[in-house]
C-alpha cells in the first residue's frame, strides 16, 4: 500500500497541535500514525482559550509537492 506525507492539526479540549507524519494511505494507517506520534510525547501542545473544552476536531491535509487534499475528521 502507497504511503502518504500528511500534515495533522488537532484541536482538543482548549489544545491545539500541528506535525506531520508519513502514513498507509488506508483510514487505518492514518489513525495508527497519528497515535504513534501522540505516543511517542514529543508533540508541542498550545493551551488556546477560544477552542471549545469539550469537543476535539482533527484536519489533516496531503502534503505533495506544494498541493493538497484536505480532510476533516470529528469527534
């Protein structure tokens, strides 16, 4: 399966993040990624008082070549 370079931005209970990860081009290898690199605890988590504490929103965009496809998953 092909592998895509993908930037993530997570909006979390009054949290906000942003990195890139690599990942199967498959629903599931994009959630294992993303959770991989939340495991791995070297994400920069900004406290942002105008994000709602109790909802959580992930985007993530295909990074290629200076294009991209945008997606929105929420929770």
């Amino acid at each position: 399966m092909q592998r895509k370079k993908l930037k993530i931005q997570i909006r979390a209970f009054g949290y906000y993040s942003k990195f890139d990860i690599e990942a199967e081009d498959s629903i599931q290898g994009v959630e294992q990624a993303v959770l991989d690199k939340i495991g791995q605890n070297d994400i920069v988590w900004e406290h942002h008082d105008f994000l709602d504490n109790r909802k959580c929103l992930i985007t993530y965009e295909e990074v290629n070549n200076g294009s991209g496809q945008h997606g929105i998953v929420r929770t």
